[in-house]
C-alpha cells in the first residue's frame, strides 16, 4: 500500500461528526396523557417533586412505536402487548402492583393514541413508578401508578445511511447489581453516560462490553453481526435487555432466510472481522453499522442482508405484510 492509500484509508476510517440527535421535546400542553387514572390534557399530567421514582428512579417504562400506513389511512401500534407484558416483568423486579392490567393498558394506549388523530408515525411511552411522596429507601409498601403519553415521532437516526459507533469506556451494569433485564428508570444512567460520551466523540451510538470485557449492547439497542454467512447475537447471559424486535428479527430471519441466529459471547476484536453488523431496537428499529471505532464494517456501506432484513421489518411494521399482522394493533 503505497502512502497515499495509507493516509486515505486513515482519513476514511476517522468518525465524521454526527449531527445532533433529534430530541422530541415536548410543550406542556401537547396532547393528552393517562393519569391517576383517566386521559387529561398533558398541562394536568404532573407529579411533585417529592415522588420517589424522582428521587431513586424507582420506576420501569417501555417505549412503542406506531407507524402510519399512507396508502392504508390507518396507524399500526407494534408489538403492542408484548412490551406491556415485558413492563409487567420489569414490575415484578421493584415489587410493583398497579391497577391495570395489561388488557386495560393496551385498551387506554389504543384511546390515547386515537384521541391525537395521528396521522403520521408515533412514540408510546407507558411508565409505572412509585408515586408514594417519601424519601424512605424502600419499595413494598409504597404506591404504584402508571402514566402513559404519546407524541409524533419519525426517524431519529438516518437508518439507510450506516451508524458510526464506537466501543464506550463504560461497561454494561452487571445484571447482579442492577436488574438489567428490567426496564428500570435508573438503570439508564448507565446509557446515558455511554451515548453521550459517543456523540460527544462524534459517534453515532455505542457499543457496551460487559464487566468481562465481550459485547453486550448498544446504548439502548441490541447488536448482530454476520460474518462467514453466519448470524450471531449476545446470549441474554451478557447482561442484556431482551429485546422484543430482537427476538422478533431472530424469527424473522428464520422465516425468511431460513437462517438461525446463534446467540452467544462475542469478543469486541469480532466487530472489526464481520461482514455486516446491525443494531435493532424500538428507536433505532433496523439500523446498519459501517464502521467500529475508527474501522470500517467491510466495504463502509450499509450491508445488503442488513438492508433486506431493514425492508422486510419495516413492511411488517406498517401493516403491509399479512404474514405478520399478528404484530400490529390498528388504532383506527
């Protein structure tokens, strides 16, 4: 390689500075929310600053999306009843019994979402959190609620483009120290420290390793890379959250590719060998991975099974696919 390559390739492999996320940051009188109990205008959904889930994050949430079918006139809640039956595992974990059950709240976020009149793509966020006014570091005998809200919500990553991302210096919380396999409010420091030091960098997105030093997850999204004509995933014994579009993918590329997903320890030196690499979850849904701290997945572009398995998903998502209709709740 002469040294103009040399110094192309340098040049290629630095992370070009990533533009600031779209953040939804929402007035106090947009829209409507579930509260104590019934659907009020968001200005009336307030707790006060004594709260316990504020003081020790003593809370779990999910997030849903909702995608507008144009051509159908008609908005599609995905994997609805399956987060709620993940939150009501998270529940369990901090000792929570609220009111509603999951009927109940797939009911109430199908009301919320209508009242809006959408019509375009949505963001469902339910949260139960423990609403007793007390600084006591305890959590049977205090008070469950759960909130619910709502608001409009397209792409907050360019996911045809490639995500740059990087390995984060801060390792995944052990699931002996915090239950990472719940949806915990105040797990998610841990998150926030790793993609904030990542954008801060220039990157897209992080990448967590465990406490023993293999790949665990992104940020808030789970990883497969394909290398040799093989699809892998970390194993849930890497301390990751379970994702439901993970295991959705993993059916999904059985189904359609007649391929099987080994889930598995995976060292952090194996994303710098993989053929193509992707992250899934509710936000980044299907997202490819072009390069890894500074080194390019392969050719830098978004891989072609990555981009196949990115259509047939979000077909599924919009109520386009019969095979999959199963997965989406209509609000209309």
């Amino acid at each position: 390689m002469t040294q103009t390559e040399v110094t192309a390739t340098q040049q290629n492999s630095r992370p070009v500075k990533a533009e600031a996320p779209k953040i939804p940051v929402l007035s106090p009188d947009e829209g409507y929310a579930y509260f104590e109990g019934h659907i009020v205008p968001m200005s009336e959904a307030k707790v006060s600053i004594a709260t316990h889930a504020l003081q020790y994050g003593t809370a779990c949430f999910e997030g849903i999306r909702g995608y507008w079918n144009e051509q159908q006139q008609q908005l599609y809640l995905l994997k609805m009843r399956a987060h709620y039956q993940r939150m009501a595992d998270s529940w369990n974990v901090l000792r929570m019994k609220p009111k509603e059950s999951i009927d109940d709240l797939c009911r109430i976020t199908v009301e919320l979402v209508r009242q809006h009149g959408f019509q375009q793509d949505v963001y469902v966020r339910p949260l139960t959190y423990k609403a007793s006014r007390t600084i006591k570091l305890t959590l049977s005998p205090l008070e469950d609620a759960v909130a619910i809200y709502t608001f409009g919500m397209g792409n907050y990553l360019d996911i045809s483009a490639g995500l740059s991302v990087c390995t984060s210096s801060w390792r995944r919380a052990n699931s002996n120290a915090m239950p990472v396999r719940a949806k915990v409010t105040g797990a998610y420091i841990n998150s926030c420290l790793a993609v904030d030091d990542a954008t801060g960098a220039g990157f897209d997105e992080a990448i967590m390793l465990t406490d023993d030093g293999t790949v665990s997850e992104g940020s808030s999204c789970n990883i497969f890379l394909l290398r040799n004509g093989k699809l892998s995933t970390p194993a849930l014994s890497e301390d990751i959250l379970e994702g439901i579009t993970r295991n959705s993918l993993i059916g999904m590329i059985h189904d359609e590719f007649g391929m099987e997903v080994e889930e598995r320890r995976i060292d952090r030196t194996e994303l710098y060998a993989a053929d193509e690499i992707f992250m899934c979850g509710t936000g980044v849904q299907v997202s490819p991975v072009t390069s890894v701290d500074r080194r390019s997945v392969r050719t830098g572009q978004p891989g072609e099974f990555t981009m196949k398995l990115q259509a047939l998903y979000l077909s599924a998502c919009r109520g386009e696919n019969e095979k999959y209709k199963d997965w989406v709740t209509p609000v209309y």
